[in-house]
C-alpha cells in the first residue's frame, strides 16, 4: 500500500511551494511537481519600451534580487549587437559576485540549515565542548566558550518564554535529526552570524547598486554607477575600498565558517551522499565575463550528460549557438493553452488553468528542455562542469573539500558522490568560495582600469525599425537563466524567461519524463510520515526560489492516505 | 481534493489549548514544566504575535529586512516580535506550518498583527495563487479580520504592484481594495526601505498605536515629501545643471537625473534621507533616477522610465554656477512643453499627470 504525503506550503523557500509524495515500503516511489501562482509579467512586458524591461524582471524574484536585471539587459544588448564598457562589465560581475555570497549564505543557514540541524537540541551542548569542536574545524574568532553559551541562554530565554516564533512546531527531535548537540549549538551560532554577513555583502552592492533588494544601477547599454576619483557623489576611492573591506570580511566568513559548517555536516550525514542525484544531465552557463564581447569569463559553463564527467561540452559566448538553439519549454503538463514544446523565441504565455489533472496539466510552470533533454541547473552543475572541463580555481575548491569531507566521515568520497542531496549543499558552498575570490579580482581589475584613466560606463542603445531577437543568460545562484526577447519598432513584441527554478521545478513533458525535483525525491528514505523531514531536505537542496508549487499525484487505483499531524 | 485545509477558527476551550500546548512541548521534547509558561504567554505575550502572509510577491520586502541593522532581523524575530507564521522563515512546514497559522489566530483573536506581502489575485475565482489549496483572497479573508491591524508591506501588497500593472492579467489588486473597516498601514516600496516597516512596528511596540498617516495610509515619517524636494541633487535642477546621457561629465559630477527619466519631483519618500543598507547609498546616489516605487499604479504611470517627466515646472534661470550647465538649463525649459505632448500622446504621461494631483498633500 502506498501512502501519500502532502507539504503544503513548503516553507523556507522563495514563493510557494507545494510537495506530495507517494511512500512505500519506507520510501518515495514517485513525485510530481506543479507551480500554483502566476503573475503574468512575461504578458505585462508586451508593448513596453526594451529599456524598462529589467526593472520588471528584477521583480520576477526579490530572493535572486539582480539576475533578471542582469538577463535582462545582456538580452537586448544581443538583440542590438550592444557591446557594454569593460568597467559596466566589472560593476556588473561584481554584483553577480556579491550577490552569489549573499545568496548562498542565507540559502544554508536561514533556509535550509533547520533541516539538519536541531535546535531544541542544541539546549543539551556544553559551551566548552563546543568551543573544542568548532576550534578543531576552523581558526573562526567567532568560535569562543563565551559566543556559544550566550547563543545557548538565547535559545533558552526564547523557549522559555512560551513563544517560540518562527522556531515552532519545527520537526525537532526527529530520527533523522542526528548530529550530537555541540555541532547543533555550533549551527545555531554560525546561523545567527550569517545575518551579519550577509548583510555585509549587500552593503557592498548598494555602493554600486543605489540598494538593495532590487539594484536601480543597470541600464541597457551597461550600468548607471558614475566614476569619477575627484567627485564625491559617484564612485571615487572611498566608495571602492568600503567595497574591498566588506568583501574581505565576507569571503573570511565563507572561508572560516560556511566552507568548514558544509564540510563538517556533510560528513556527519555522509548517508545522504547516497540520496537525491535524480536528473543528471547538467547545464551551465559560462560568467563573470572578461571582456566587452562576451567571449572569455572566470567561470566555465556546458552540458553534461547522464552523469558522465567526459561528456562535457562547453558553451562558450554571450552569442553561443549551442546554448542559443538547442533550448525549449513543455507545456504538456503545464496550464497555458496548448501542448506544445517550443523554442523561447516562439513562445507565446497565455494561461488556461483547469485544476489538478492527474495525466493532464498540473502546474504553472513549464518543463525547459535542452536538446529535449530534462536538466539539472544550479551550483553543482556549474561545479561539476568545471571539474569535468578541468577549470583550475573549481579543481582547487572541489578537491580540497572532499579531501576535508573525506578526513571528517572517515571514508573516500570523490566528486561523483557530489552528485547528491548533500553534494548540492557542498558544490554551493565551493560556488561560494569561488566568487569570493573571483569578486575581488574584478574589484582589482576595475581599480587598474579606472587608473588607466577610462571611466566609460555607458555606450547608448538606439532601437532600429523592424524586428530584432536576443537572448541573454547569466549563472544566477540558482543556475542557469535566460531571458528572450523579440523586440518589433523599439517595443517589445515578445519576452520569455526561463529561469533555474523552472528547469528544476518543471513537471513531466509530453514524454511523461519527470523534472530535477521530481526525479531526486525517489528512493529519498521518509521515516515518520507525519514529518516528512526528508523531503524538505531533497528539495531544499535545489534552493528553490519560485513563485509555485509542486504537487505529487496518487497513482490510479492505490490507497490515497491523508497524513495530518496530531 | 488531496487535503482539507479549512481554517477552523472556532476559538479553542482552555482545556483543548492546555491539550494543544502539552503537544507542542511533546513535539518539542521540552518539560512539561513549560506548559503553564506557555498558556501564559498566550493570554498576555510578551511579544506581539506576527503572521505575515506572502501572496503574488518576489520576496523581496521580506529580504529587504535581511538588510536592516537596527533593530536586525534576529532582534526583530527573536525580541521584539513573535514572528509565528512566515513562509520564508519559519522551521515548521506543510500540517505543521499551517497549524501555526490557525493556532496564533485562534489563540491571539484580536491581538495578533497581520502582514501582508504581495499582491491578490482576483480574477478568475483568484485561481492564481494559492497556498494550501486556498485562494490569496481566501487566507486574507481567513486572517485579517482576527488582526488587532493589517499593514501591507510593499507597493505590491499596498496598492498591487507589479501584477496589476497593465493589464493586470491576474485581476491584482491591494489589501486596500478588500479589506474594510480594519485599520491598515500601506508600507509602499519596491521593496520599501526597511526603516519604514521597523519603524511602523517599533512605533505600534512602544506606544500602542500606529503613526500618522497619509491619505494613502502611508506613515507620514516615511512618505510625507517628495523625493525631490529632499534630493541632494535638487540645487543642480534649481540651477538648471542636468545630465544629458548616463556617463557624461555631468554624470561624472553628480547633477541632476530629471533629463533621464528621475521620478523624484512626483514620488513621496524619504528615500534621500534614510538611504539604504547603512551604506549612504540611494538609486539617485549612485546615477540612476528614482522609478517612483512608493506610488500607486507606477509601473503604468511612471513608464518609461529614461523619459522625462511631463509637467514639472523647471524654477531654474539660467544662473547656474557652471557654464556649461546653464545652456543644458536653457533647454530643457524650452522643450519641456513639447515633452507633455509627447506624453500625453502615448497615453502614459497624462495618467501620470493626473494620478499626482490626486495624491496631491493637504500640508
């Protein structure tokens, strides 16, 4: 008999996420996945100058702040045949840089660290033994016997004051929750630290993005920051070096903490090494471009197949035909009239919602394919390409992190078995640790360009009669992006984004083949069905950020269990 | 139907929420010492209660509280509020998550704050969100009239936003347009800064009330001037010294964006005095003109964004201190009329025009 869960709303996301799954004999046998809200602003942007475009796309997603602003402009620069002055590129990447460092940070300890660790727990550590484990992992100052029994009375006073807030009815105490509780009061204190520095990263954005959530710097053309050394309302040698400092202090956080948290939790859960590869077929995206054509970046992107490293295949430029032809989105399963696959540029977004179908549509996203193929886009895609492709700064992180692992678990673990629940979470942090290198070499780059005299930031868009098409991808914390455009007499005609959360949250396409989330939640253990802890912990691996919600369907004809928590 | 999600908010007897409580401590595997702890902070909390509810939204008001530094987002959820039902925060999820929903709002009837992210999606029976097999109008209909006070974060949540930009595909629309007899506080912004929610909520903390508000239920401490007449850029559009193109040498020395499409002289917000992140930084700050994201229906009446605004008087004579400003001045005073006509002809510019006497102050 198989029985049925449903997680609704799936919480500690972006957006609203729904997951059902079907159980047997102890463990998920199948899933679906279905987004529930759509906001139409691929209709919205219709008839709109190409120019406003990204400060509507910004606002698809204010968790992934800056990447639809990002897409966005690099798409009607394709369009144009628009080359952007090298320091706009340098501004931009180190947004791209800052952001990444923002966003990986929240995503392990606000969003997915309670999956592992237990924070009621946490009240039976010693602050003592504490301090020894931590200090074994890492020479972080914040790791001292004082930091960890004040963050112990902390949790203790919110506990004992009988509102528990936003740590109530958490799934505390659960089998699955194994970690002893000086690692869990060492989380707790890490957590509560990377508010602080994640909002470091994003004091940094604002000094060249006006602020943030939702920077107001770009423009079509290249970005709207002013340099001038000898002024003191634009960018000058003050605003650059609060930026290195703040930077700095980040990356000795993700060196000193984040990297030595993921490598420790990975290894305490090494099990989980075995659950979760679902789709692997990967697809990156090549950033942090290098120069004004778009035709060299620090970081590698291309495709893997089936999982194997020698498959890989690399996407190359801004203009790369591969990427360019070979995408296309389902909406067999997905509720837009229609049961189509086609390519972006000829997509068109009008909605038909006929409630759940079990065979028929059950989503408001659509399935992305590349080659026909379903993908798995995110940190460990892009990770994972690299190594294949030999990229040196990815083999330094990837081999040093499971050298680490390796040492905690007591076991070999090599870069296949990143391809897992708990691989997601170590490529992320690796991804991490990358651009916190990468963000102050263009920080370097831009301060040796500006001294060269060129403060060139902007070269205008003019909008020619007739029809233009475009594209523009960027690797977003949650993986590969692209925006669409078909731009008619200098206004939009068409805009089609098909965004990382889409190609891993899409539901089956007309082949009935499953999605990234679908696929890695089978065979993913579930020990108490009341707290299905397990699912969130697959699934939060993937940092969903959607405006949706992903549904499992019961097979015909099997008992449907209602799982209600006492 | 996979799972009932009624919200039954029948107000629990004392001995099903003695009942309710020994579970939660069981769950948390906590003493049953805590239980009588736990009932009293029911009756009087220490801490406010807060559910906040996220609709057709990206986020980013909820991130933009990632970014406050005082009070920081650990001090805010963790002392002086208690923050028990948020989506992107809270450890419990699915039954678990949805119990903490219908808990707070039966335990605290009356005395819990709701707010709300995002926008409501109303066309179609509002089929285009829902959260537990409920409509966004369904759950705010649920919750808001249990709240002590709603206020909606963000222009989204405040007026629509983004969704109900034209043409409003999912019929989008405010708290404002479904709540009545309740009192609501419009935080707009896109996101708003998070000194204007902070401070909403420490002002209702410290005195048991809620600030002095605009004719859009907008506190007055947050949106009580115009951006541009609080912009340290305003003596060069006194002067008449614009920027014609971004990255020009009058970009370079800071003057004024309205020539590129700054929406300052229409939008009410301090923007130009808070500024954002603790870092000094606002969007006019670093070169690129203010959107006009505290005002209703801006996505329609504030685009496009790199032309100029219809109508605004230019008060500059021509005497600016710098040479080359001052023709830069001269010109604009003299296309400006031919601008209005431009606007007035795609239909955009006279909304604009009109939407801003209507909001126009009483002070």
């Amino acid at each position: 008999m198989a029985q049925r869960i449903t997680v609704d709303p799936l919480t500690r996301i972006e957006g609203h996420l729904r997951i059902d799954a079907e159980v047997k004999d102890g463990k998920i046998s199948k899933a679906w996945s279905s987004g529930q809200m759509w906001r139409g602003i691929e209709v919205i942007l219709q008839g709109r100058d190409p120019r406003d475009a990204w400060l509507f796309t910004q606002r698809i997603c204010g968790v992934c702040t800056t990447v639809h602003a990002l897409a966005s402009v690099r798409t009607v620069e394709n369009a144009l045949g628009l080359e952007i002055p090298i320091n706009a590129q340098y501004i931009r990447n180190m947004v791209i840089a800052l952001h990444t460092l923002h966003d990986h940070i929240v995503h392990f300890y606000a969003l997915s660290a309670l999956d592992w660790v237990d924070v009621v727990s946490a009240l039976k550590a010693d602050p003592v033994k504490t301090a020894a484990l931590a200090s074994s992992l890492s020479n972080w100052p914040g790791n001292g016997v004082k930091r960890f029994a004040a963050v112990k009375a902390k949790i203790k006073a919110l506990v004992d004051s009988g509102q528990l807030g936003p740590l109530a009815n958490g799934y505390w105490g659960h089998p699955a929750m194994t970690l002893p509780p000086e690692a869990n009061l060492m989380a707790v204190s890490h957590y509560l630290e990377a508010l602080d520095y994640q909002r470091k990263a994003n004091q940094a954005i604002a000094i060249i993005g006006g602020k943030s959530p939702h920077i107001q710097n770009m423009s079509v053309g290249g970005v709207t920051t002013a340099i001038n050394l000898n002024n003191e309302t634009t960018l000058n040698m003050e605003r650059l070096y609060w930026m290195k400092q703040l930077m700095e202090e980040v990356r000795g956080f993700i060196q000193q903490v984040y990297l030595p948290d993921v490598i420790a939790i990975g290894a305490l859960y090494k099990n989980w090494l075995a659950y979760g590869a679902g789709v692997t077929n990967y697809l990156a995206v090549p950033d942090m471009v290098l120069n004004t054509a778009g035709t060299e970046f620090d970081l590698p992107g291309g495709t893997i197949m089936n999982g194997d490293f020698s498959t890989v295949k690399l996407i190359t430029s801004f203009h790369d035909k591969y990427f360019r032809d070979n995408v296309k989105e389902s909406i067999a399963h997905a509720w837009y009239d229609g049961d189509w696959s086609r390519h972006p540029y000829e997509e068109d977004t009008v909605p038909r919602y006929t409630d759940f179908q079990d065979d028929g549509k059950y989503s408001w996203v659509k399935a992305p394919r590349f080659q026909n193929q379903p993908m798995q886009v995110g940190p460990l895609a892009q990770v994972l390409i690299g190594y294949a492709s030999g990229h040196e700064l990815t083999k330094k992180y990837v081999d040093d992190v499971l050298a680490r692992i390796s040492t905690v678990a007591g076991t070999e673990v090599g870069a296949a078995a990143l391809q897992s629940t708990i691989g997601r979470h170590a490529a992320r942090a690796i991804r991490a640790a990358m651009l916190a290198d990468l963000g102050l070499k263009h920080w370097q780059l831009l301060v040796d360009n500006i001294g060269r005299g060129d403060l060139e930031i902007f070269n205008p868009p003019t909008f020619p009669k007739g029809e233009q098409r475009g594209f523009g991808f960027h690797e977003a914390p949650r993986g590969v992006l692209s925006h669409w455009i078909v731009i008619n007499d200098g206004r939009i005609k068409n805009y089609q984004c098909v965004v990382p959360s889409t190609w891993n949250a899409g539901p089956r396409d007309k082949q009935g083949r499953p999605g990234p989330y679908e696929a890695s939640l089978v065979g993913n253990p579930v020990a108490d069905a009341q707290r299905p802890l397990e699912i969130l912990r697959t699934v939060h691996s993937f940092d969903p950020c959607i405006a949706c919600a992903v549904h499992m369907l019961d097979p015909e004809g099997r008992e449907m269990i209602k799982v209600k928590a006492v | 139907m996979p799972r009932q999600c009624s919200a039954d908010l029948a107000p629990l007897s004392r001995r099903d929420f003695i009942k309710a409580c020994t579970t939660v401590a069981a769950a948390l595997g906590l003493s049953d010492s805590l239980i009588p702890r736990m009932a009293a902070a029911a009756a009087a909390p220490d801490r406010p209660p807060v559910i906040w509810l996220h609709f057709q939204e990206c986020t980013g008001c909820t991130e933009s509280l990632l970014r406050a530094s005082h009070p920081d987002l650990a001090r805010l959820i963790l002392d002086l509020i208690s923050l028990d039902y948020h989506e992107t925060l809270m450890a419990a999820a699915g039954q678990q998550a949805e119990d903490n929903l219908i808990n707070t709002i039966t335990k605290y009837d009356g005395k819990f704050i709701c707010v709300v992210e995002g926008a409501i999606p109303t066309k179609d029976g509002g089929i285009y969100c829902k959260i537990g097999d409920r409509t966004a109008m369904d759950i705010l209909a649920a919750t808001a009239p249990h709240a002590a006070a709603v206020i909606a974060i963000g222009t989204c949540a405040s007026f629509g936003g983004i969704q109900a930009a034209d043409p409003n595909p999912t019929g989008a629309v405010g708290v404002r347009d479904l709540l009545k007899g309740k009192t609501l506080i419009n935080i707009p912004g896109c996101p708003p800064n998070p000194i204007n929610f902070l401070g909403t909520v420490l002002h209702y903390l410290t005195y048991k009330k809620f600030p002095a508000l605009d004719k859009l239920n907008r506190p007055m401490f947050s949106y009580g001037r115009k951006i541009h007449d609080q912009c340290e850029r305003r003596p060069h559009f006194d002067e008449g010294r614009f920027v014609e193109t971004f990255g020009d040498s009058y970009h370079r020395k800071g003057y004024c964006l309205y020539k590129v499409g700054c929406k300052g002289p229409e939008s009410f917000s301090n923007c130009p005095v808070v500024r954002f992140c603790d870092v000094g930084a606002w969007p006019v700050g670093t070169g690129h003109g203010c959107i006009g994201c505290t005002e209703p229906k801006f996505w329609d009446t504030m685009s496009p964004f790199y032309e100029r605004l219809p109508g605004i008087h230019i008060p500059g004579s021509g005497q600016g201190i710098v040479v080359g400003a001052e023709s830069a001045g001269k010109k604009i005073l003299a296309v400006t009329g031919a601008a209005i006509g431009i606007h007035a002809a795609v239909g955009l510019g006279k909304r604009l025009v009109k939407g801003g006497k209507k909001e126009k102050r009483e002070d």
